[in-house]
C-alpha cells in the first residue's frame, strides 16, 4: 500500500503496527507531550487507543503513523490522518504529537504538509481539519503556517478545542 509510510526531507515514518505498543505507552506516559492532549493515559487507554487505531487502518488504509529520524534510528513523535466525528459531522484530521527535545525545530510543520498532501494527493480530499487545545499555541501556529485557519470551536469528548480547516476562509464564510 502506498500510504504504509511517507518521508520528508528530515523525517520518515511507518504505518501503525502492533509492535509500536511500547511507543504508544511511552509517549502516552510523557506528562510533557500528554500536557495538552488530554493528559497521560493509563495502560488501558493506550492499549484502546493502539487498537482504535490499527482498527482505522484496517478499515480505511490509511490512519496514524510512528515518525522517526531520516536515519529511522529514533522515534521523535507520531503523525495522523484519519476520520474524525466533529459534532455529529464526520471529517478527516490532520494531526501530530513530538516529544518534547524536537520541538521547536519545524519538524511539526514537516509532518503537517506531508499530512495535507496525503490528504488532498493520494486519497482526494478538498477539506481536512485539525484539533487542538486553545492553549496549545505551537499546535495553532503550524497549523496557520500550513495554511489552516480557524474556523470555530468545538466540543470532543467532553473537552473545548479549537478547529482549524484547510482551505480559503472566504469560501466557508457565511452570508447574512
């Protein structure tokens, strides 16, 4: 399948797979990188969240990635597109998540455009979104550097987040 795994200039990464568990905990147990994405998970939710996951794959052939170094020798977050429910509406999400020693760098940004051009390239879309915490301002800023804007905020699980859309402002304004 062609959307196994993608690479940017810095960064490559590979399609869930079981064995990425140990990540999924790891990064699940990371207070810093989990500060803004709903707080540190338990064993369970992870486990839950790793199946969640493998099960959109299943489903759709495409849904979250493990991103590594260019050299693939260290892991330095996750990255995903996949079908999100916003309110009742389903849409499909752009998103990404790095430990912390590689924020900063642009990589965000990296993985946010590669997202995009999967979306909009290999599976057709003209619309995706992303989600994030009103606080998470580095999150908002990549997402406005790739072109997003906000569009309004919305409620998932329980929690208020921001959501941001590709495309032109203009074209999703409406007229009184």
């Amino acid at each position: 399948m062609p959307l196994e795994s993608f690479s940017t200039p810095r960064l490559h990464a590979e399609r869930l797979v079981e064995a990425h568990l140990d990540e999924i905990r790891r990064m699940h147990g990371d207070a810093r990188v989990m500060a803004l994405l709903g707080g540190v998970r338990t064993e369970q939710q992870s486990r839950d969240y790793l199946d969640r996951n493998l099960e959109h794959w299943e489903r759709y052939g495409f849904g979250l990635w493990i991103v590594y170094t260019s050299a693939r020798d260290t892991v330095v977050g996750r990255a995903c597109v996949r079908h999100l429910d916003v309110e009742g509406t389903p849409e499909v999400e752009i998103g990404y998540a790095l430990y912390p020693e590689w924020w900063g760098q642009g990589l965000a940004t990296e993985i946010a455009n590669r997202c995009i051009g999967i979306g909009r390239s290999e599976l057709g879309l003209q619309s995706l979104v992303a989600v994030a915490h009103p606080a998470n301002g580095g999150s908002r800023h990549v997402m406005e550097k790739v072109g997003m804007f906000h569009e309004r905020d919305v409620v998932l699980a329980g929690e208020r987040l921001v959501l941001y859309r590709t495309g032109e402002r203009a074209a999703r304004r409406s007229w009184p």
